[in-house]
C-alpha cells in the first residue's frame, strides 16, 4: 500500500457505495471500505465518524447551498425556501439521477441509513428555518414556510427518483409547488 494517494476521501466514499450496492450496508465493514480503497482503517475514521457518513457527507453542501440561496432572496418565506430547493437541484442534483436512485435504494434497503436520512432532513430544515429567522421572519412564519417547502422537495424527489420519469427535479419542484398552492389557496380562487 502507498504511503500517500491523492483524494482518500473521494476514494473511500466511492469503495463504500460499491460495497454497499454489491453486500449491503450491513454485511460491509469499515475495515472492508477501507481495503478497497487501498487505505486503512484509521484513515477511514480520520475521515468518516463511521460507515454512514460515507453515504449522507454531502449534505453540508446542500445544506450551505440552501441556506445561501434563502439569505440571498428577496421573495416571501415560502417562495424563498422552493427557490432554494431549486437551485439546489441546479448545483447539487443535475447529472446525478443514476447515482441518486442508487444511493436511495441502498438508504431505503436499511432502518439505520433510514433514520440517518430522517436526522439529516432535520438539520437542513434546522437550518432553513434559521436562516429565515436571520432575515426577520417570525419563529411560525419560517417554520411553516420551510416545512412545506421542504415537503415540496420530498414530494418533487421522490417523483424525480421514480423509474421512467425523465423531468428534471427543478422542473418537479417548480410543479409541486404550484399544486400545494393551488391546494392552499381559496376554494373561489383556483377556478
């Protein structure tokens, strides 16, 4: 083994999505991620806290994507936090539906990936609401508007992530979007 090779991270995160699509994510162990990476353990958990996070390291920069786009964005709560989610799609999610699909089936096929997907929902949400906050936007008012849109990108993913859909998730979000308002909006008002 080399005493140094470029992007371990990179490595390291490729070895254990291999792995967990070829045994699953538990029959795969650090010390297997790290063999097939051609590095060893303790480089591993320099890295990674542990074998999730090889999956789920990308959301600090979806997170650091949504919480900008909403700081940057002079429209309503609600419309600021579907904008974000869709820029969001523009820089993080474009040219990666094969991988996505994937990596959700490999989240899908365990309760702990699960509930790390769950905690890590959370914390982006956490942090779109603050950032609604941090603009002016009463404690209620920013709740309410990152949770709905946040379930707009839930909704909006799932279809994206669907086989045979072909739209892109910016395009999904947009639409979503507009059917939650139409659903929200005054019974006289839609017709």
């Amino acid at each position: 083994m080399a005493r140094w090779q470029p992007d371990a991270r990179g490595r390291l995160q490729a070895a254990a999505f291999e792995l967990f699509r070829e045994r699953g994510f538990d029959q795969t162990t650090v010390a297997d991620i790290a063999e097939r990476a051609g590095l060893d353990k303790r480089t591993f958990y320099r890295l990674f806290g542990d074998k999730r996070e090889a999956l789920f390291s990308g959301s600090g920069h979806l997170e650091e994507v949504l919480v900008k786009a909403v700081a940057e964005s002079d429209a309503g709560p609600f419309d600021a936090v579907v904008a974000a989610f869709g820029r969001a799609a523009e820089e993080v999610f474009v040219g990666r539906l094969e991988f996505v699909r994937a990596r959700q089936a490999i989240i899908e096929s365990s309760p702990e990936l699960r509930e790390r997907e769950l905690r890590k929902t959370d914390s982006l949400v956490a942090a779109v609401t603050a950032a609604l906050r941090a603009k002016g936007f009463a404690e209620t008012t920013a709740t309410l508007a990152t949770e709905s849109g946040a379930m707009v990108f839930r909704v909006a993913y799932a279809r994206w992530i669907a086989p045979g859909s072909d739209a892109s998730l910016s395009d999904l979000i947009a639409e979503v979007a507009a059917e939650l308002r139409a659903i929200t909006s005054p019974v006289g008002s839609h017709q």
